[in-house]
C-alpha cells in the first residue's frame, strides 16, 4: 500500500469542538487504518499547548507515511485553535517510542516506573513538537 493509496482523513464531527477532535483514516473501503486524537489545554497558561492521545497505525499501514499525514493534520487542527506545541506521553522502549522520535518528537521528560501494566512498570516518557516557526 503506498502514501497515496492510502486513506482519507477525515475529522469525526461526533468527536469535535473548539477543544479537540478525533482525526480517523479510512481506506477505499472504509476499513480504519489509523486514528488520533488532539486535545488543546484548557490552562490558561497551556492554551498554546495540544495533546495527541490514542495515535495508532495499523499494522498494514506502517511505513506508508500516514503516521506524518495524522500528523500533519493534527498540527494544522491544533495551530488553527492558537497551539504552538503538540505533545504526548507513551511507554519507554517500545516502537511508538521509536516512532515518535522519527516524526520530530523530542523527550522532555521520564518518568521511572510511570506506567504499571500487567506485564510489567515501565517509564512513562514525555515528548513534544513545536508545530510553528
């Protein structure tokens, strides 16, 4: 599957407000090949802040460039609602990591032992992008 045969995205309505929204790609067959969700901070002092929660690609959709087209349009949602910077948290060590890190994302922070699931207590690493010039 190529970049350009891969879906349209398309921003939920149902998921939408001046706050956030859930951007979801779709294949010619509507099957979902990929969904996030950004949510500005409401801090008065984070408002210029978006967070990405949820960023997932399908197996079959990796390497095809989607995960920066969800990107792309994530940061052209977050910047038209006055954001500068997208952010996001996941568990160390794992490929979202690596992913994240290959899209621009920089580490701003660790925190050991963060995250507690049932295979394990893993650092719960934060990351960001600036999204402006």
């Amino acid at each position: 599957m190529s970049a350009d045969e891969v879906a349209e995205l398309l921003q939920a309505d149902w998921l939408q407000d001046e706050r956030g929204v859930l951007l979801v790609a779709l294949d010619d067959a509507d099957d979902v090949l990929g969904s996030v969700t950004v949510r500005r901070n409401d801090h008065r002092l984070r408002r210029h802040r978006a967070s990405l929660g949820g960023f997932v690609i399908t197996e079959s959709a990796r390497g095809t460039g989607l995960a920066r087209r969800i990107l792309g349009a994530s940061a052209d949602w977050a910047r038209t609602h006055g954001c500068e910077i997208l952010e996001l948290d996941c568990r160390s060590g794992t490929h979202a990591e690596d992913a994240y890190r290959g899209l621009g994302f920089m580490e701003y922070g660790r925190l050991p032992g963060g995250l507690v699931e049932p295979a394990g207590t893993f650092d719960q690493v934060e990351m960001f992008i600036r999204i402006t010039e």
